[in-house]
C-alpha cells in the first residue's frame, strides 16, 4: 500500500508547512483522546519557529484513527490524497467524509 499524499496544506503557521505543502515524512489524523466530539485533526500539526521535515518530500498520511471515514480501511487512509487546512479554528483533514 501507498500512504496517500498530503496535496495542500492550508495550515501556514505549522512547522512542516512551506508554501502551503506538507514536508512531514507522515502524517496522523484523527481525533484527540478523551474528546466526546470526534474530529479529523491533524494530530501532526504544530507550530515552531524552527521548520520540520524534510523539504524536498511531500507529507504523507501515515495513519488515520477516523474510522468512520468512508477513505479509511482497517485505520488506513485509502484516499488518493488529501488536503488539510482549517475547518473554524482547528487543523483538519478536509477530505474526510463520514461513511
């Protein structure tokens, strides 16, 4: 299997974020533990003054914790790619879609 690729990243002030691309090698998704309300956060997200990653790799998704997306198989994302950006104040992945 192929971890699906991170085609935008909207988060600007994320530390593996340049130029709206992810350069984190994985990233997670999913919703934070203890939390009624599931979302599909970007888990990888973070912000620093020193940039992450590697700069000549787009991001990947590594894992996904949304089951309940109709792209995730057995907690892997089986999207082609993905875009994460911001769903009100919080860093998501904007292609999950409930099953």
């Amino acid at each position: 299997m192929e971890m699906p690729v991170v085609n935008e990243c909207a988060a600007e002030n994320c530390a593996y974020n340049r130029e709206r691309a992810c350069h984190a090698l994985a990233i997670t998704v999913g919703d934070t533990a203890g939390v009624v309300v599931r979302h599909a956060h970007c888990d990888t997200f973070t912000t620093s003054q020193t940039k992450g990653g590697d700069p000549s790799v787009t991001g990947r998704v590594g894992a996904c914790k949304m089951s309940d997306c109709r792209h995730n198989s057995e907690l892997e994302c089986r999207a082609p790619g993905i875009t994460v950006g911001y769903r009100q104040t919080e860093v998501e992945c904007l292609t999950y879609t409930s099953a």
